[in-house]
C-alpha cells in the first residue's frame, strides 16, 4: 500500500484524520499549511511520524516545495524508490 | 504596489489576538535596572529575576565590572573591524588561549555571539554535498546554520539515540560528510542530552559531532567544561560551540576543537569575517569572569542546590515540571490564554519568568521558563515558589 504515490497519500490522509484537529474533508489536494493551519513546526512533527512507517528520513529543504499532501506523498515516494 | 508587510498578517492576528488578552506586553518587558544578579525593577516594583540565563550571577562579577573599566579606559570601546581586518587586539589572541586552555582543546575562534558561532562553525563545516543531523529541538542558531550552510537537514527525534542511529543507516551510502549536532542543556525545558550515547553512534557511523553548550558552559561537569565533561566523553566531540552570553554573564561566542582544519574557517566563516570584533571591554570581562568561574567552583555547587530546591519546590506545589534537575525549570502549561495569565499574575506578584510560546516551544504547549542562579538565596526560591503556589491556586490548577 504504501509502493505508489496514491497509496502513500491515503496513508497520509488515514494519519491526518487520527488528529481530531484535521478538517474531516481532507484529500490529497488539500493544502498543508491553508487548509489544514499547520504551522512550519506542525509539518515536520508530522513528517517524522510518516518517516517511520516509510523508513526514509525527508530532508527539510524537500519540504520547502511541498504544498499540498499529494506533493508530499510524491516526494516520500521519490525517496523511498531511491532508497530502495 | 505589493504591500511589502502583507507576509505579516497572520503574524499581526496572532500578535494582537495575544497582547488583547494580556494587561501588559509580554514582548516588551522592561527591566529598568537590575539593582543585583537576582532582582532588577519592573514597573517600579523589586522584582525576582528567574527568567534569566545568569547561571553563575557572573553579570555581576566585581572582577569582570573592573577588567570592563580599566580596558576601556585604556584601549577604549570598540574594535570598528572584522576578526581578518583590523579587528584582532591581542586581548582577543588571550581569550582564544584561555578558552581553549580551558576546555583542554587546542584551537578556539572567538565570535561576536553564540548565535553567530553557531551560524559560523555550522557554516564552514558543511556545505550542499554534506548531510547535517539536527536534535528536532535545536535552537535557532542552530537551524539557522544549517540553513546558510546549504547542506541536506535531516531533524532526529529529540534525545532518541534510537532515532538518531536509523536516519545514519538510511545515509550509509551517502558520500559527503556527515555532522550531528545536539545540545547540552536545552534552553527551554532544561532536558539534558545524552552526548555520550551520540558519542558511540557517531563512531560507528563515522560522522561528525558538534554540540552547543550554550547552557551548560560553566554550569555542568566538574570544572564547568559542560555536559561532555559531566558524562565523560569529551574526547568523542568534535566541535564544542558555546557562548558567553550566560553563565560569563557578559556576550560573545566561542567554537573550541582539536581538529587543525578549523585554521582555514577564519577565512571562510562569513559569520566571524563579515561583522565587527567584540570590544575589548567585553573581552576583558570575559576572561575575568572566566577566571572568577574557575576559581570558585562553589557557585556550580550552589547552582545544583537552588536547581534541587527550586525543581522540588515547584513540584511540590502541584505544577508540571520537567524530570531533569537542571538550572532551567519550565513549567508546562495548557493553553496560551492560561500561560499568559499565569505569567501576568507572577509578574504582579514580583516574580519575573519567561513565558515562551508555541511554535518555539517543543510540544506546541506553552512553558513559564524558569531559570535558577546561584546568586539566588534559599528564601528568594521559596518566595517564588511560594508565589508560583498560590497563583496555581487562583487559577485552579
Ligand atoms: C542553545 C543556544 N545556542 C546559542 C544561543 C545564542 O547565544 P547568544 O545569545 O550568545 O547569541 C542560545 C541563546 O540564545 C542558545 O540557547
């Protein structure tokens, strides 16, 4: 479930949606920081507790592109097929 | 015209929404003059000063108070120029000595802050081929570094060697050189690192190790050489950074090394080259409050003692405090609106703290930080925390 960027995102979202805070209507469009009012600190906490379950550690300049939770499934999919 | 303040906006709501609900500025605290190491005057008041990071009450140092008069009468107050330039007195040369004789290394640059030292050691060490591992709680400076540094950032989870030791195996095929950095004692919850832990992974892993005693400087370890000194695993670090700014009581960083590489940062470290020296006054109270350290141990074990009495103290009367004994105590706390209240009513009853806010704070709770020095008496720790006790009361916690 986790080899595809769709399955990584749904994962992304499952983890999300165990945050009573997250909006429930979420998807992988969603915005990190709008839509979910993640502060800077927020998406690197969560990032860490995704790295795990990946076993890929994403450096912090990757996340400065990442906007949506589809560019950040696409990103932990890039590095966990380099990793590979 | 783009409204070049727009970036701003969240930042203003959460500003206004804050000093709205506040009777006073937290940002815009006034000590109008500290009358000792431990009270200064707030709002006219005598106030308790345990938001500080005096450890040692060294602002205070007769020896350093003199040292800064006689040198500045006598080679005046400033450098006006680089540490490359026409920056370097011989009083700079000295210190670089001292500290260096001190931490029993045999290289040390002297910079113009602990933030500028951490800016540019981490700076000159790595660049974009390198990988940087960061404890998640490092200080800005830190975060800082690694961002003018342009090396890849990996965060580890704060204190885990466990974490720390899986992000290395992912980066066992990686090329360029690899840096951990950690701190000694952090700033805001007073937790201690498990340097000699790190010691062991580094080794293993064949990487890199700095750590930032900015807290622990003069504070821990049998001579004040910091937490490595405490757990005995000096010799496993490979860059000590720090700064003068709290148990010195003065200003100023420091990186400390046995590595001979670091004599070509001098000229590549844009931190130490591109800003002016420090004054030769702050100099000379720096190493007169190094020696006035050194030659009275007694205060590292008072400090311990009011770190005991205050950490008991405050737990005594109900609030939640960290585990680690250490010269910072926070006290976390819920919601901001309770945080803030809370170190309003402290202030009013002649107590100053630190209140520090989420996202600077580690679990997105708010903190009192609480700092302990070993100028403060017995009966100054009781009165805080006897104040601390009934403000808890009031607020039904
Ligand atoms: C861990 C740490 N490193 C570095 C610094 C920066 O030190 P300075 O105040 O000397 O710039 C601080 C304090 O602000 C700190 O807490």
């Amino acid at each position: 479930m986790t080899d595809s960027v769709a399955g990584i995102s749904g994962m992304i979202i499952e983890k999300l949606l165990a945050n009573p805070k997250v909006p429930r209507d979420i998807d992988g469009n969603s915005k990190i920081v709008e839509d979910l009012a993640f502060d800077s600190l927020a998406v690197m906490n969560f990032v860490m507790e995704i790295e795990d379950e990946l076993d890929v550690s994403v450096p912090l300049d990757k996340l400065a592109d990442i906007r949506t939770i589809n560019d950040l499934a696409g990103c932990l999919h890039t590095l966990k097929v380099a990793h590979a | 015209m783009t409204d070049i303040f727009a970036k701003h906006q969240g930042l203003r709501e959460a500003y206004e929404g804050l000093t709205a609900a506040s009777p006073r500025n937290p940002f815009e605290v006034v000590i109008e003059r500290p009358i000792s190491a431990s009270v200064g005057i707030i709002e006219g008041r005598e106030t308790l000063l345990f938001g500080t990071n005096n450890y040692l009450g060294l602002s205070q140092s007769k020896k350093a108070i003199e040292a800064a008069v006689e040198t500045a009468e006598t080679m005046g107050v400033g450098t006006t120029g680089s540490r490359i330039a026409n920056g370097t007195f011989g009083l700079h040369r000295k210190l670089e000595a001292k500290l260096a004789e001190f931490f029993r290394r045999k290289h040390c640059m002297v910079f113009s802050t602990g933030y500028q030292a951490n800016l540019g050691t981490i700076s000159a060490l790595v660049n974009k081929d390198d990988v940087l591992l960061l404890d998640a709680d490092s200080h800005a400076s830190i975060y800082d570094g690694a961002k003018l540094s342009g090396a890849q950032v990996i965060r580890f989870r704060h204190n885990d060697p466990v974490d720390l030791e899986k992000r290395l195996a992912r980066l066992k095929d990686h090329t360029g050189a690899k840096l951990i950095i950690a701190e000694g004692i952090y700033s805001m919850t007073g937790n201690v690192a498990p340097l000699d832990k790190f010691v062991d992974i580094k080794t293993r892993h064949g990487a890199y190790l700095m750590a930032d005693e900015a807290h622990s400087f003069g504070v821990l370890g049998a001579h004040g050489r910091g937490v490595a000194e405490m757990q005995g695993c000096e010799d496993g670090i490979d860059f000590v950074v720090g700064t003068f700014s709290k148990s010195l009581g003065t200003v100023g960083g420091y990186c400390v090394t046995n590595h001979d590489g670091v004599d070509l940062m001098r000229l590549c470290s844009r931190p130490y080259m591109f800003t002016a020296s420090l004054p030769p006054e702050i100099i000379a109270a720096t190493m007169a409050a190094l020696e006035d350290m050194q030659a009275r141990p007694e205060l590292r074990t008072k400090l311990q003692e009011n770190a005991a009495r205050l950490h008991a103290g405050l737990q005594k009367v109900g609030l939640k405090t960290g585990e680690h004994v250490s010269p910072v105590v926070a006290v976390t706390l819920e919601t901001v609106d309770q945080a803030v209240g809370f170190w309003n009513a402290l202030l009013e009853n002649g107590v100053y703290v630190n209140l520090s806010l989420p996202p600077a704070t580690p679990d997105n709770r708010p903190l009192l930080r609480c700092s302990v020095m070993a100028a403060h008496s017995p009966e100054e720790i009781d009165r805080a925390v006897a104040v601390f006790g009934e403000v808890a009361r009031h607020f039904g916690l």
